[in-house]
C-alpha cells in the first residue's frame, strides 16, 4: 500500500496519527505501508473515504485517485444525460453527435 504512505504525507500525517483516526496503531500503519500487513476491508474502505481516493488507487492497482462513478465538474442533470446517453441505441448517439457539432456552429 505504497499509495497509503503518499497520501499520509500529503497530509503531513505521522503513521501514529494517522493510525489514532481509524483507530489503529501507528505499527499497524506501518505493516499496511510496508505491506506486511494488510487491512480489513472495512478499514480500505474508511481509508478510501477520508483521503477520498478509490479502493483500487489505495490499493495501488491504478494510478488514478478519482473514486469510480466520479465524474468531476458536472451537475447532477449533466450526469443523468450521460447516464441516458449510455444506454441509448448507437443511431439516436449519431443523430445527437450531429446535432452538437451544428449547434457550435450557430
């Protein structure tokens, strides 16, 4: 968990205070950075949560921070129109794709 000692000291955290946030003890921060050890899925999962990364980047399985489903500078009627983008045949996505590219023009 390599990423877990970045984040810690992005916040300036020693691994004792960051363990006395989840309750744990800087030895075990220690084991999870050095990979000695290793979380429950509920301590990854809290962990994910406060430094708000995801799993898989705390895990170190990627290198992207964003939170899966994290679509950032969006508002909640732009994402629903992705979400029904996704779902919609691919010809009506064709028939939208020109629409957009006219309307830049207008």
């Amino acid at each position: 968990m390599n990423h877990l000692k970045i984040l810690r000291k992005e916040l300036g955290k020693t691994q004792e205070e960051l363990g006395e946030i989840f309750g744990l003890s800087g030895a075990s921060i220690t084991g999870y950075e050095t990979g000695k050890r290793f979380p429950d899925m509920e301590t990854i999962i809290k962990m994910a949560q406060y430094f708000n990364v995801s799993v898989d980047y705390l895990l170190d399985l990627t290198e992207s921070r964003v939170p899966p489903g994290t679509v950032l500078g969006i508002s909640e009627e732009e994402r629903e129109i992705l979400n029904n983008l996704a779902s919609m045949p691919d010809d009506y996505k064709v028939a939208l794709k020109t629409i957009l590219q006219y309307s830049k023009h207008s």
